[in-house]
C-alpha cells in the first residue's frame, strides 16, 4: 500500500514489489479468489515483547505466528524444535543511523562523512547476526532492482576519518574531543534507540555506533528508551542520532519521502531534516520520472548524492524470517515472501480439530489505532487486516493485481495522468454498508485537504476526482505523469465516508475509543474498514481481539465475485 512505510527503530507494507507497466492484462499469473476466507472466527494479537517468552509460547502453542525473527539463535533453536514451519526471504527492509542536520553539529556535512568512514557494516552484521542479514552500503535495499552499489564510499577507519576532519580545519583539544574550525567545542550525541529488552541488537548497533563516534573524538553514548517514547521524540524532530529501520516499499520514490525537503514536517518521513536543492531536484525526477528508464537513472543519481551528503548512514538489510506452527493448514509462502502475511491469516485452518482463535505475536506495544498518524510496523500488523486499498501485489511476481477494484486503466490526457478504477459488485464495510467509490473519493480527498503527512505525498499531486452514477467507478485526474501514479493512488487505504466525514480533528481521532453501529445493531467501534478481521477490543500489554468479518470480498456467502477481470495498462 502507497507510502505507509513501517518504522521500527529498531519496522506493514503488504508485500514489496517492482513496478509493472506495460499492455499486457495484470493478475493473470495469480487468483486472489482462490484464498476463500478468513476461516476463523476470532484472531489474537498477543503483545510479548520477549524473545525466549515468544519462543516458550511457540513451544507450548501460546503462539501460532512469530515474525521479525533476528537473533541467529533463535531461529535455528526454532528449526531444531520440529514444531514449526521457516520462512525466509529477501525484504525491503533498511536498518539506518540517522542525523539529525537541523542542529549542531550533524548540520556539518563533513562530519557526518567521517562518521560514515568508522561504520563497520561488515563485522557488525557478521557478528551480530550470522548470516542473517547482509550489509547495506547504499540508501535502497539489495532487493530493491534500483539498488545502487557503486555511491560514493569515503576511506573506512578512525585515522582516515580524523584526516578528513583535520583537512577540514577540525582540531581536538585537550580532552580529546572536536572542535571546529570556528571553535566550537562537539557536544555530547544521545544516539536514541530502543531497550535491549525489546530489540536487543538494535540497542548493541547504538553502542557500537557511540564507539565509533568517540573514535574520532565526538562524545557519544546510546540512550535506550521507550519505544513509544523514542517514535514521539524524533516525530518531534527532539534527538541528535537514532537508530531506525524501514520495511520500504516497492517503488524507489520512498527516496522522496524520506530525503526531499517538503517531506520535513511533523510525522513526516524526512527524520534527518535534510534539505539540499540539489538532491530536491533529483528527487523531483525521480517522482514524476516518465518510464522505469529515467526512474533508474534518477534513483541512481539521488543515491549517490546521499552517499555525499550522508543524512543518515545506512548499515544493513535484514532478511524476512517468521515461523508458523505446524498444526496450521493454509500457511502460504514464496521465495519473496515469508509467512507472516494477509493470505496466510485468511487461509489459515487447524490441521485437526475444529475452531479456535489465531495467536499471533506482536513484539511491542501498539501505539496508535489511529490509520491517519500511525506508522509502525507493529500498528500496521493490526490495521492491515482492517484496511484495504484498491489494487495490491502479486506474491509470486511482485505484478499488481485487484483487490477492491476489479481492473483499472491508466491514460494521459494532456500531459497528466488519469487513472480510472472500477470496484467490485457488492462490497461492504465491516459494519455492513455499502463501500462505494464515493468513499474511495472522499479518502483521497481528506488526505489532501487535511495535509495528511504520512500519506500527503501520494495525494498531494491529484488534480481532480470523479466518480460515475453507479458509485462503482473512481476517476483521479493527476496534475503531472508519473510512472508511480498508479501505486500511490491504488495502494491507498480507504476509510468509510461515513466514518470519516464525522471526523474533527484528525490528528486526535482515537477510532477504538468512539462507539459506532453496524446496520444490524451490533455495537462496533470507529475503526471500520473493509478487511479481513474486525476490531473488537484492545488490553494494553496484553493483546488486540479481532473477529471474522463476514462481509470480507473474500468471505464466504459475501456475494463478491472476486475472480480477476482483465486490466488494460494503457499508456
């Protein structure tokens, strides 16, 4: 789904995919229809932050799924159990050290190149994790084909680093700490990251990282906190150095959000605060490139600006490993995608015996239900079976294919893009209503017009929308072309309008704190969408219940056809 990167510090975008352009019809290769489900009727989300509990509860079938496995230990202690299915994928996943360049002394570019020159990428990934996970030298993950190795790699070491600093007008005083040329003495960094207890080598990175630091005479120390704490802080741009880590998208236009100047805004997703114009301008490109050709060439180009400018210093990709036990039929995975995703929580059934709940883990606290701010990792395994969008990706062949919308077509019209989405028959909301293009309509257009940063910047280019007197049809008219129109808009999550319009302030929307009824009585809540499982209550610490929405398009008896219709890529 477009532009809702989870963050983990320390980070749920369906699947990770390339883009898929061209006239031949999409969604041939795989049939959604075929995952009839869910097939349970209620779904835990078990909050344990523990590694050795998860794995205890895994053993005894407290839990059923554990994903966001990173310790080698752990996983070959649960390979060795003979109770669980592996899997293992390459993932979209960056692990970063970011600056934060709107204040002293991170605002020096210098400084943060020397940093860069002490990181030892590959004997802290080697010692750390043993194979799982490779190190990352460039600003997209290895799996990512707009990957970009050769970026500009500054000599590795303490001694080469202080040279640079030196040649820079940099001195040390007697302490041994750095001055700059001016005279300014460094002050202490608090590289801001999260408890051992909740990622413990995370927490070791952020030590390691102080090290270094101090090796070139830059005072520095790891300062664990409160997950929930640290994402408020840095959202408040309140913090020298984090460590963070994003599970990004398909598209390379995350670039774009992460380091483009008008993304550094309040629950943006511009952390470090970078603001150069001439990686704006690049990033620019790379936005509303035309065709994958000039999208390649300019993600090439805007990484190898940040390789100079070094906002943040990128450290390693970790694979995708989650475990699933193996009294489940229904488990579904490929060698892109690992277990721990939508399609194995709908096909999910016991091999024996009848109905019984789901457990499935989540590593930390949940820290918003609200979809319009959230952006961990954490929220989004809840709000992702809650949600849906229009088109999503194909496991297999990372290809989009339908889902709410049964085809689309994509135009130019005088140089803009016109994007035209037809829904399937007989869609509802969780609480029974109709779900029409009118609310697709209204999504798109309180995002824009509520600013909404952590989606903005896949709306903020729409030019005008339209929907047809059946209600099945969405037309958004974009002011530009871009080769990611399609992602941006299709990938977005839709709200009901008639939740939505009721909606004050955005930023205070609490969905699980306001009551709200379905058209058949039952009492709900404002957490509404489209998907699979239903929100039922939440117990901080403890877990998130969820039960089975029988109005899923995908649901028995829902009365959707959800078989694939052809889809004209038109250029």
């Amino acid at each position: 789904m477009a532009r809702r990167f989870g963050v983990l510090f320390v980070c749920v975008f369906l699947w990770g995919a390339v883009p898929s352009w061209g006239a031949a019809p999409v969604g041939a290769s795989f049939d959604v229809s075929v995952f009839e489900g869910p097939k349970m009727e209620e779904l835990y989300y078990v909050i344990m932050r523990d590694m050795d509990a998860q794995l205890l509860a895994m053993s005894t079938g407290g839990l059923d799924v554990v994903w966001d496995l990173y310790r080698p230990a752990d996983v070959e202690r649960l390979a060795r159990s003979g109770k669980v299915e592996l899997s293992l994928a390459s993932s979209f996943h960056g692990f970063f050290v970011t600056f934060n360049v709107r204040k002293f002394p991170w605002d020096q570019t210098v400084l943060r190149q020397a940093a860069s020159q002490v990181v030892e990428r590959v004997r802290w990934t080697r010692d750390l994790f043993s194979g799982y996970c490779e190190p990352l030298a460039s600003f997209l993950p290895q799996v990512s084909p707009y990957y970009e190795p050769n970026v500009t790699a500054f000599p590795p070491g303490a001694e080469a680093a202080r040279k640079r600093l030196a040649g820079a007008g940099w001195t040390w005083n007697r302490s041994g700490w750095l001055v700059t040329p001016d005279g300014r003495e460094v002050p202490l960094t608090k590289i801001f990251c999260p408890p051992s207890t909740v990622a413990a080598t995370t927490t070791e990175m952020a030590q390691l990282m102080a090290e270094a630091l101090i090796s070139i005479g830059v005072p520095a120390e790891a300062e664990p906190m409160d997950f929930q704490t640290m994402l408020a802080r840095v959202d408040a741009r309140d913090f020298d150095a984090c460590t963070n880590a994003w599970s990004m998208t398909r598209d390379p236009d995350n670039l774009y959000a992460f380091y483009h100047s008008s993304m550094d805004v309040e629950g943006g997703y511009n952390l470090s605060g970078i603001a150069d114009p001439a990686l704006d301008a690049v990033l620019c490109e790379l936005r509303y490139a035309p065709g994958e050709a000039a999208a390649r060439e300019a993600a090439s180009r805007a990484q190898k600006i940040l390789s100079e400018l070094m906002p943040v210093i990128p450290i390693y990709s970790r694979y995708s490993i989650s475990a699933v036990r193996e009294d489940w039929d229904g488990v579904f995975a490929t060698d892109r995608t690992t277990a721990d995703n939508l399609l194995t929580l709908i096909s999910m059934n016991p091999k024996e015996g009848g109905q019984r709940p789901i457990y499935w883990n989540i590593p930390e606290e949940i820290r918003t239900m609200n979809p319009l701010v959230s952006s961990t990792a954490y929220d989004w395994t809840v709000l992702s079976t809650i949600y849906d969008s229009l088109i999503s990706v194909d496991p297999h062949t990372f290809e989009d294919i339908p889902w709410l919308a049964e085809s689309w077509r994509i135009g130019t019209e005088e140089g803009r893009t016109v994007l035209t989405f037809t829904l399937r028959r007989g869609l509802k909301w969780q609480d029974g209503r109709p779900l029409t293009a009118e609310d697709a309509a209204f999504t798109l257009r309180f995002i824009k017009d509520n600013n909404v940063p952590r989606f903005y910047d896949s709306v903020k280019d729409i030019e005008a929308i339209e929907t047809d007197a059946e209600k099945r049809t969405l037309r958004v008219v974009m002011a530009n072309t871009s080769y990611w129109h399609l992602h941006n808009i299709g990938g977005m999550i839709l709200l009901p309008k008639h939740i939505l319009e009721n909606v004050l302030d955005w930023r205070a929307w609490q969905p699980t704190n306001r009551p709200h009824q379905a058209l058949d009585g039952e009492a709900l809540s404002e957490l509404i969408g489209s998907g699979p499982f239903t929100f039922r209550e939440s117990r901080t610490g403890e877990y998130v219940r969820m039960t089975r929405n029988a109005h899923y398009f995908l649901a028995s008896g829902s009365g959707v056809n959800a078989r694939t219709a052809d889809t004209e890529m038109a250029r």
